[in-house]
C-alpha cells in the first residue's frame, strides 16, 4: 500500500513540477498600449489589431487603449486611417496613425470636442488634410480654402485677405470677421471679431476643420462658423528634419527647416519659416518670418500635456486697390497715394498656449487650456500712421463625459483682451519725393479692454444603433471699455462703456444611418456676431448704446454617403441663415466708419462635394474632386442713407463656385494635380449696379518624391498658377467711396501667369 501511494505521489509530484516548467517556460508577456491620431494626437476606438496570420488579436477601446498577449510583429489598421506596421515588444506603447485622404467621411472629427466619425456629425463640417495642403501652392491657403464649398478667400496680397463663409463676413470691408478661428485650443478671433489665419506657416497644420454656419455651440456659436486649425505632432521615438527650399515668380524665395525629436513619452517638434517676395504691383514687397513650437507629454495613463507657441514677424508693403481705368490698363501699379507714401504694415504677432488633459475614470476626462497672445503693429498710410498693441489673455475648461448613451461636453472659455491704438499725421506729401511717410503730431489715443466668456453644453444621444441626436447651449456675455486718451476742445472725450445682454443660442441635430452607404443630417442652430468698438461710436464721438448685435437661425440639410468600396463619395448640404439687425459699416472718411443696423439678410444656399477614385491600387492612384456652391444671398430688408435696397443680391459674394481638380499619385514617386476654379460675378456694390466680371483659373502642380537613402528622402516640385493668364480681381472693396473727385477703388488685381518650384531634403536619424 505505501509503495502504491508513493508510487501516486511521485506522479503527481512529477506533473506539478512538468506543468510550472512548462508555464513558466512559455509566460505570456502582456504588453498594453494606446493608439493616437498623429495629426492632433486624439485617441482612436475601434483600431483593429492584427498578427501575421491576419487574425485580429485586440481592439482599442473608446480612450484608445488596447492589449495584446505577446510582443511580436502586427498590423494596427482603422478606416480612414493609413495601416501601420509595428514591432511590439515593451509595455505602455504609444502608437500613431496619419490620416487617409481619401476616406475623410470615416475619421474622427474634434470640431465639437466630442470626438465622432465624420459620417455621424449632424452639421458641414469640411476637413483639410496636411496632404490636401501640400497639393498647392504652400505660400497661401487660397487655393485649399477655397476648394471647400462654401467658403470663398479673396486675396488682394500675401498680407491682404478676407474669408467669408455662406456670405456672413463678404460685407467687412478689409480682413475677415464674423468667422471664429482656434489654434488647437487658442482662440485666434481678436475681442473686435477679427480673424488672422494667413500668417501661420502651412507646414505647421497638420489639417483644418471647419465647421460651416452657427453648428458649433462650445466655439461661441459664430454666425459664419468656425475655422479650427491643428497643428502637426512630431513622432514618438522618431528623430528626423526637414528643409525645403521655393523659388518663384515675382522674386518669390521661401524657406523651411522642420525639427522633429520623439522618446517614448514626449514629442517635440520646432519649424521656422521664412517667406520673400517682391510682389507682382509696385509697393509689393512681402518679408514674413514664423517660429513655431509644439510639444507633446504623454505623463501616465491619465494626464498628458501639449505645449504651443508660434511667433510670427511681418513687414509688408500695401498696394492697396485700384480703380476701374488702373485695374483694366495698369494693374501692376499700385495705388497712386499708397505709392507715394510707401504705406506698409510693420507686426509682430504671438500665441503661446499650454493644454492638460486628464481622465479622471473611462467616462469622463476634463480638459484645460490656458492662453496668452500678443500683436504689435506699426502701418503708414496715406491718411494716417496708426500703431497698434494688443496683448490678451484667457482660460477654458471642458469636461467630456459619457453616461450610458449620452456623450457630452460641458464647460466655459473667458477671454480678455487689452487693445492699445494711436493715430499720427502722416506727412510724406510735404517731404522730398521718394522719402515716404514721415510720422508727425499724434490725433488719436485709445485704450480698449475687451472681454467675453462663453459657457457651453452640447451632447450626443445614440438614440438607436442608426439614429444620434444632438442638443447644444452656449451662453455669451461681451463688454467692452473704451478710454480716450486723448482729449482737447477739437477732440471731444469719446470713453465709454458697453455691455451686451447676454445672448443665449441653442442647436438641435440629428444624424440617421439610412444604410451602409448613406447618412442624413439636420440641424436647427442659432448664432451671433457682437459689433465691434468702433462701430459702437456715434460720429460724435459717442457710445451708441442702442446698436445690437447680428443674430441669426440657421437651418440645415444635408446628407454623406460613400459607394463602391468608398470610391465614390457624394455629400449634399441645402441650408437657410437667417440673419436680423446686420450690421452695415458706413463710411464717413477715409479710415473712419461707423455701425448701424440696416436690416435683416437672407442667405439660402446649395454645397455639393463629389469624389471619385478612377484609379486606386499599390502603383497608381488618380482621384477626382468636384465642389460646387449655388449662393442666393439677398438683402431682405435693408435700408441705408434713404435708399432701400431690399431683394438686391448680398454684397461681395459671388453667385456661384465651383472647383474641380484630378490628383495623381504614383507608386515609384511621380505626382500631380491640376484645379480648376470657376468664380460667377460678385455685386460690388448695394444698389447691385456694379459688379465684378466671372473668370475662371487653371493651377498645376508636379513633383517627384524619391527615397535616395532608408533615411533621406527627396522631394521636388513645380507649379504653375493661373495657366491661361486670366486678368481678373483677386479681391473686391465694397461700396468704395472716391474723395476729393478721384474715381472709387473696388480691384485688387490678381496675379497673372506665375511659377513656383522647390526642392524638399527629409532625414530620419
């Protein structure tokens, strides 16, 4: 019996100790990780994870994180994203993914903060991706911004822009305004309402994101909308630069160097920029420099921190616009007065901004930005010299939370600016020919404190497996303070104070999977648009405390859908905005205007997107885009200087749009593009008895990209803009007044036949 027994005890014994040398022979090594977008560093759910045999292994979760049994070699793979390929072998990893182009409809979309697939929003929201980007012409964004229907860039010169969006913004007469714009999470729309996005280096941006109409509750639901810029991340473990060198028409040189170092933990990624040219008119000469700063720490599973700074020095000479007789037979010249006093804009402008994220437990995370910027001034012109300084501040916060079907956002953003202004005679006429302008005694000095806040709510109810609604809040309150520093018997004290009542504006939406193929959405949304401190002066002098703000309904239909493996995408979006108390800029001398409101506009519109993949494998790919825009923007009631211009088309906006182009890409290294932009007539004036001729533009684009070492790649290009030479206005000044009997400026010449070339050098250490 014993020798039985130990008999079983020793089998026994001889199994534990077999199956522990076993197990611990073949310990599994779990190794965790998150999966990143690249571009602006969001966490991607839903990312398949696949081994060698095409078996999927994980999935990401909705914070990004996922988990694997083993290290080895996989494929991490999203739609809308590009497959990436990574050796896993050490724990708490961080993988990113770049966007795929050509599947836009499928990516995650920030422009809420409520991260969703494209296809799901239930308003316009257009993406521009770093590969769109490079497409063009990278000197200006004209081109990209005005493929997106609906959006539609003048450019009178490099320094010289304006942006409108669904006609709100085509009445202000020099920049864009009524249009809210964020760098990351930086408010870049001044306390006044202006809006600067020219000046950023393209190459910083990793896409734009913009959201079209009063569809964005926690951006201060803008009347226009919103332009949301990100910029581009460096990679993690990765170390590399760049350098790019273009040459072109007009003296045009342009240079970039791009540093880029990652470890596991932190990105950091510096770009310098330098831009020349002469220009194509005479007082043209164009010098910008930018340094940009971004910084990403990833600090644990629950906090990470992003850094942003960007510095840019601009000295440009002005043209300015021209009359009908100039513009037709001497576009190249500029303006006889800005000429003679060599009138150019002399600034520096700066933002730096610091972001912390933390999730606090898998539904809810708090995000917190604070901010500061600074823009200093100086511009001779022929009727003043003004300087400008401006320094401002401010804070916002959001928790983004999810509650069984509920995803939500919930937060607030203050903002304050200080906005110092002092105008100076200008007395080039009575110095010696060629001296330019000459500062002399000062007869004007403001100081503005403007300030605002918004608190925000918008949340997302996945009503059914196809079916999301959509409800949004946002609560603004604008004051501002003018102090005149500058009083005597012929300058009356203009100083005051005005605070607007709070403005209240909420959004509904909806967004229904009809299939696979097709999504509808609706949205009902409400927005504004605050007046700026000078147009709250009386001619006297005076604060007008009876001027209101614009306020306005938007309504919305639209629908996305994808077919033929997503070859074919056609989206679809017919709107009405309703706009109450416009505000009208009347002029009354040069420089000087004042606000009123003047009526009530009506803006009905159409926006098509069609793409279509004629050719895609692993060698060759050829895509073709069509955007188009039909505009019916009318003055619905609209009284100003006794006459009554109601049912007369919306000033400064074209009819029509359309922009179509075909992108080629090639597996050995060889791509191009051609665009084609058409541009229906523009009322330039509110009696609708002028107008701007239609035109059309053709723009080219080659290059070569070749892969000279494993770590050098080599990338060069060429371009034409405007192949036919078309003669046409590039950008048009509404209602111009002429004084002292000369003829009114409406034109901007545009630029004729021009070339571009470059040559790019990339190294990854």
């Amino acid at each position: 019996m014993k020798t039985y027994k130990s008999f079983i005890f020793n089998k026994i014994t001889i199994i534990v100790i077999l199956f522990f040398s076993y197990t611990s022979g073949n310990a599994q090594q779990i190794i965790t990780g998150r999966i990143l977008e690249k571009e602006n560093g969001t966490a991607l759910q839903f990312v398949t994870i696949t081994n060698h045999e095409n078996k999927i292994v994980s999935t990401s979760n909705h914070l990004g994180y996922f988990k694997i049994s083993n290290s080895g070699v996989y494929r991490v793979s999203k739609t809308g994203y590009q497959t990436k390929t990574v050796d896993l072998k050490s724990d708490n990893v961080i993988i990113q993914l770049e966007l795929n182009p050509d599947r836009l409809n499928e990516v995650i979309v920030n422009a809420y903060q409520l991260p969703l697939e494209l296809k799901k929003a239930n308003t316009t929201i257009d993406i521009i991706s770093s590969k769109n980007l490079e497409r063009s012409n990278t000197t200006s964004p004209i081109q990209v911004l005005n493929r997106v229907p609906g959006v539609f860039m003048q450019s009178g010169a490099l320094n010289t822009n304006k942006i409108s969006i669904r006609g709100i913004g085509s009445r202000n007469l020099y920049g864009t305004s009524k249009i809210r714009a964020y760098f990351q999470d930086i408010p870049l729309t001044s306390g006044n309402g202006e809006t600067t996005i020219e000046d950023f280096e393209l190459s910083a941006l990793s896409r734009f994101e913009i959201i079209k109409g009063a569809g964005s509750s926690i951006y201060g639901a803008g009347l226009g909308g919103t332009i949301h810029l990100t910029p581009e991340h460096a990679y993690l473990n990765q170390t590399s630069a760049e350098t790019d060198i273009t040459i072109g028409s007009f003296g045009l040189v342009k240079s970039v160097l791009n540093v880029n170092h990652g470890t596991d933990k932190n990105s950091y990624k510096l770009i310098y920029s330098n831009t020349e040219s002469d220009g194509y008119r005479d007082n043209n000469a164009y010098n910008r420099q930018t340094f940009t700063i971004n910084t990403n720490h990833y600090l644990s599973q629950k906090d990470d921190l992003s850094i942003i700074a960007s510095y840019v020095d601009l000295n440009a000479f002005i043209p300015s616009s021209l009359n009908e007789d100039a513009y037709n037979n001497n576009p190249k010249s500029a303006a006889f007065t800005w000429a003679q006093a060599q009138g150019y804009e002399d600034a520096q402008r700066g933002i730096f901004g610091a972001s912390w994220n933390h999730q606090y437990h898998d539904n809810l995370k708090q995000t917190t930005s604070i901010f500061t910027s600074f823009k200093k001034a100086y511009e001779p012109r022929p009727f003043d010299i003004l300087t400008e300084n401006t320094w401002a501040y401010g804070l916002r916060s959001r928790f983004l939370g999810r509650w069984k079907k509920f995803n939500y956002t919930l937060g607030g953003e203050f903002f304050k600016d200080r906005y110092i202004s002092k105008n100076y005679e200008n007395l080039y006429q009575e110095a010696p020919e060629g001296s330019g302008s000459i500062e002399g005694d000062k007869f004007s000095d403001f100081k503005e404190n403007r300030t605002y806040y918004n608190l925000f709510f918008e949340s997302n109810y996945q009503a059914s497996e196809k079916t999301m609604l959509s409800f949004g809040l946002n609560l603004n309150k604008t004051a501002y303070t003018l102090s005149d520093r500058f009083i005597s018997d012929e300058n009356p004290d203009q100083s005051g104070d005005y605070s607007f009542k709070a403005i209240l504006s909420p959004k509904f939406g909806i967004s229904h999977q009809l299939s696979k193929h097709i999504s509808l959405y609706s949205n009902i949304s409400h927005g504004f648009s605050p007046p700026s401190t000078q147009e709250t002066l009386l001619p006297d002098g005076l604060v007008n405390t009876d001027i209101k703000p614009e306020t306005g309904w938007n309504f919305e239909l639209g629908t996305r859908s994808a077919f033929y493996n997503n070859r074919l995408q056609f989206n679809l979006a017919l709107y009405r905005l309703d706009v109450r108390n416009l505000l009208v800029a009347r002029r009354t001398g040069n420089d000087q205007f004042i606000g009123v409101n003047a009526g009530r506009t009506l803006h009905n519109g159409l926006e098509t997107v069609i793409k279509y993949q004629w050719l895609t494998s692993k060698k060759i790919s050829l895509n073709q885009y069509i955007t188009y825009s039909l505009n019916h923007f009318e003055f619905k009631d609209f009284e100003a200087d006794g006459n009554n211009f109601s049912g007369n088309k919306l000033t400064g906006v074209p009819s029509n749009l359309l922009n179509t182009g075909l992108d080629l890409d090639t597996a050995f290294g060889l791509y191009a593009t051609v665009n084609y932009q058409y541009v229906g007539r523009i009322p330039i004036t509110d009696a609708n008895t002028l107008f701007s001729d239609r035109y059309s533009l053709t723009n080219i684009k080659l290059g070569f990209k070749h892969n000279l070492s494993n770590n050098l790649n080599l990338n060069i290009h060429f371009g034409l803009d405007n192949v036919f030479n078309t003669h046409y206005a590039s950008q048009i000044l509404i209602n111009a007044t002429g004084f002292g009997g000369a003829a009114p400026r409406y034109y901007y010449p545009g630029q004729p036949l021009n070339y571009y070339a470059g040559v790019n050098l990339s190294y990854k250490f």
